[in-house]
C-alpha cells in the first residue's frame, strides 16, 4: 500500500436492497429454512449413526455431505439473518475473511464428496463382487480426509492471495456475505491473479470432478440397463437418482455462478445463487436423500419403533 491509503477495519454489507418489512418478512423465512436445514441434516445425521444398516460407505459419505451442509449454511445464514435485522449491517475486517475461506473450504469439499459418493456407486452397480474390497473403511477415511484437506488447502490459497491485496475504501459489499467475487471488488489493486486462480481452481474444482461424475454415471446407466430383474434396476436408480438430483443442483449453479458470462445484473445473480447455495442446497439435500431413498425411509420406521416399543 502506499503511504496515503489506509486500511479497511471493516465491510458494511449491503444485503438485499428491500423495505424494512418486506426485510423482516424474509428474515423470518431465511430462519425456519435455516432451521429445517439443521433439523434435516441432523436427522440423517442421527439416523445413520443410530442404524447399523446405514453403516455402509455410501452412507458414512451421505454423512460428510450432511456436516458439510450444516456447516456451510451455519457460516452464511445467521450473519445474513442478523443483517436483515440490523442497520448497521458491518462485518470486521478478520471475521469477514474468516468467512470468504470457510465458504470456500465447504464449497470445495462438498464437490469432492459429491465425487467421492459417485465412485463409490460406480464400484457398487459395476463392481459389485469386489465393492467391499475397492470400497473399504480404510479407503473410504482416506478419500474423506483428502476432500477436507483438499478443500481446505484451496480455499487457503485464495486466502492468501486476498490478504496480499490493500483494502482502502470503498469498504461496502454489494452482498449478504463475504463472498470472494464481491470482495475483490474492493480492493485498491489489481486482482488479475486472484481472477485467473479463481477460474482455474473452478476448472479443477467444478469442471475436473462433474467429467467424472458424469462418466461414472454413463457406466452406471448401461450397467442398470443389463440388469434382468425390474427390481434390481428400481433399487439401482433409486439410490443413483438422489445422488444425482444433488449433483446437478450443486454444480449447476457453481458453473454458472463462477464461470458462465454474466449477466445484465451481476450482483444479484450472484446474490440469488449464493442464497441457493447457503440455505436452499442445503436444506433440500436431506429431503431429496429421505423422499426419494427406500433405505432411509425404512431406517426412519426402524429408530421410530426402536423408541415406541420402549
């Protein structure tokens, strides 16, 4: 920085340019998504820790998802429902960067399990005489801790290259969070690199992975199609089609977000696809596992009767 630059100690973040009711009327509900997304989460949560049926690597991935989604919504979505209600709306300097890595980090993470979660179906439906010897507790932990570090790890890169930036002014954050797009925008230098580092990891972060995915469920497709018994193919999709439905939510509107051109109206398509991702993603992965998974719905009838015939 130069000598007559200073230094930001704070954002103001501008949110949702709406009236005080209509601010009042969506912070009521932003919070009981906020709480269904908690409650859904934690049911599956619970459900898999409570039935040893669920004890499956399928499942322990589900539940890497479901802490993910909880901690994702849990770094955005009170500091936005606070806003709604304050006039204020300042963010500190440090917390707000605390934020734009978390974001990140679970950003990231969640796209690695996601591919992680395809594998595992792709060994399950293709390779199922060998699917407890590819697929075992050990391999399953490791693949888990490399998506977290993984994403941690990138996330702490951009991290990096933020704080190297100076931050004088203006300090008012066209957003209802921290989100790394928007706080470049105020930086009193050049963020060509930021810019690149933030294409390429969307590249190997969105690009990379959904090319797997999508060839792991092309092999899965024609393994279910060369299934005999009707059953058999209805088990197969069913379990296949939540996962996919995830997919195609999560990283369609990454794609768009970070690497499709933008539209007339930026900010707010930014703003609209980063509510999707902090509370609408997250709150709709539980209800898309339960409604449309049979070993779900039946875990659910087992914990009910366990704790009825009490």
């Amino acid at each position: 920085m130069t000598e007559n630059q200073t230094w930001v100690p704070e954002f103001i973040l501008q949110g949702f340019a709406l009236s005080p009711r209509m601010q009042m009327l969506l912070c009521g509900l932003f919070s009981l998504f906020f709480m269904f997304t908690l409650v859904g989460n934690g049911i599956i949560l619970g459900l898999i820790w409570l039935d040893s049926r669920l004890h499956t690597p399928m499942y322990f991935f589900l539940s890497h998802l479901a802490i993910v989604d909880i901690s994702y919504a849990s770094n955005n979505v009170p500091k936005m429902l606070a806003n709604l209600l304050d006039k204020k709306k300042t963010i500190s300097f440090v917390p707000c960067i605390m934020q734009t890595f978390l974001y990140m980090a679970f950003a990231h993470t969640e796209c690695l399990i996601l591919v992680m979660m395809s594998y595992d179906r792709y060994v399950a439906i293709c390779h199922p005489l060998q699917y407890s010897v590819i697929m075992g507790w050990k391999v399953c932990t490791l693949m888990a801790v490399v998506s977290w570090a993984c994403g941690s790890l990138l996330a702490l890169v951009h991290v990096i290259l933020i704080l190297r930036l100076p931050f004088c002014g203006p300090n008012e954050i066209n957003h209802f969070f921290c989100e790394i797009l928007s706080v470049l925008k105020l930086a009193c230098a050049d963020t060509t690199l930021n810019q690149i580092v933030i294409f390429a990891a969307s590249v190997f972060i969105l690009v990379g992975p959904l090319c797997l995915v999508l060839v792991s469920y092309t092999r899965i497709l024609v393994a279910i199609l060369r299934i005999q018994s009707g059953e058999g193919r209805r088990k197969a999709f069913s379990t296949c089609s939540s996962h996919l439905c995830v997919v195609g939510l999560f990283f369609g509107s990454a794609i768009v977000m970070y690497m499709a051109p933008k539209s007339q109206h930026p900010e707010t398509q930014q703003k609209i696809l980063s509510l999707f991702y902090s509370l609408f993603n997250p709150m709709l992965n539980p209800l898309i596992y339960s409604l449309r998974n049979a070993e779900v719905k039946g875990a659910v009838k087992r914990v009910l009767w366990k704790q009825t015939s009490r």
